[in-house]
C-alpha cells in the first residue's frame, strides 16, 4: 500500500495521518494553505474527485494523468532539463506529492516554532479498481468527519468537497464527472443519506 506506484490512467483512493497525537491543521488558514499548494504541485499531475482535510488526516480520491501530461507537468517545472532517457512517470507522480507534503510540513513547522516529522509516514494509496469502490468511497470520504465525529453532519464540515458538489460555484474539482456518476445532484445527496458513517465492516473500512 506504501510503495504501489501511481500509475497514468489510474484511479487511487490517498490518505495520511499526522504523526503521534499531532494535528495537521490548527487553524483555517492551515487548511487553505494546503489546499493551495495541493493545487499547485497536484493538480496538473491528478484529476481530483473528492477530498477531506480533517484535523489529523486527509483524503484524496484521484485519477492519475495521462503520460503526456506528466510529461508537460515535468517539462514546466524543469523546461531547462531535456526529459530522461527512462523517464520513470509513477516516480514524478510520487514526488510531486512528496514535494507536496515536505513544503506543507515546512511551512507548518515555521509558523509554529516546531521540528520534526509532521506525517505519519509515506502517502498511503490503493487503487480503486471497481465501479462500487468508487461509488462508496465517494461518500466514505464525505462523511468521513462525522464517522470520527468533528462534525454531527457531513455537510456542516468545511474541508471537503461535499458542498463544492452541489455548489455553482467554479471548482478544480471533477464536479460534473462526479454528480453524472450518481446520475445528478439529488442522486447524489440521496447516496449520501443513505450512508451511516458510524458503521463498521470490511465493505466500509477504507482506511482512517
């Protein structure tokens, strides 16, 4: 689960948690600053589906670009590198979130006088290999608050994508891939209703 690649193509449910007892966002601006630099090293490498930020850890549903645009991603970042031989995209892909994750914990590090690991351990991935893993790991990381209740509600929770689906507003998120799954916006609330969040099980459990 550790070390799996990220392959072009693929579809990977992401997560991470804090080290020890530590949270990962304290305040507001920790999570929108995430968010942004989410935005900068992830998005021209990952279609994204939904996320949480939680205090303590996070979830990502994504969908891997294609070679060619890892590429272009590659090629921005570094235009004065020729692109290798053995151009390796799992490996870029993997470094773009590292890059991700060690420029949070930098920033978190400097604005609260702290030292020392912020993560857990390496970004933790699965790939979602099925049309119901999809479809339940949607709701899963929506309701996510509520099942370690920071929240009574999905919707009342702030740092995820829920509200954004049902929103006009403009989103980098694959909003209209997502509310076409479920068939529209009521299919999509009503998917959600039906979820217990508090519920255990195999089926269920997809990580934190």
């Amino acid at each position: 689960m550790y070390n799996d690649p990220l392959l072009p193509g693929r579809y990977y449910h992401l997560f991470n948690h804090a080290v020890g007892d530590e949270n990962l966002f304290r305040c507001h601006d920790n999570y929108i600053y995430f968010l942004k630099q989410y935005a900068a090293y992830i998005q021209p490498i990952a279609r994204t589906f939904t996320y949480c930020l939680m205090p303590n850890h996070f979830h990502f549903l994504v969908q891997i670009a294609d070679e060619a645009e890892i590429e272009h991603c590659f090629q921005t970042i570094k235009p004065e590198e020729a692109k290798p031989v053995s151009f390796n995209h799992s490996s870029f892909v993997v470094q773009q979130f590292s890059n991700l994750c060690n420029s949070y914990a930098k920033a978190y590090n400097k604005r609260f006088n702290r030292r020392g690991s912020l993560f857990i351990d390496k970004l933790k991935r699965k790939e979602v290999d099925s049309d119901t893993y999809f479809t339940r790991l949607i709701a899963y990381i929506h309701t996510n608050p509520v099942h370690h209740g920071f929240c009574q509600k999905a919707e009342l929770w702030s740092y995820s994508s829920l509200t954004s689906m049902t929103s006009s507003k403009p989103t980098l998120l694959e909003r209209n891939t997502v509310l076409d799954w479920f068939g529209g916006v009521e299919s999509f609330v009503a998917f959600h209703q039906q979820i217990h969040p508090t519920q255990k099980g195999e089926d269920w459990e997809f990580g934190y």
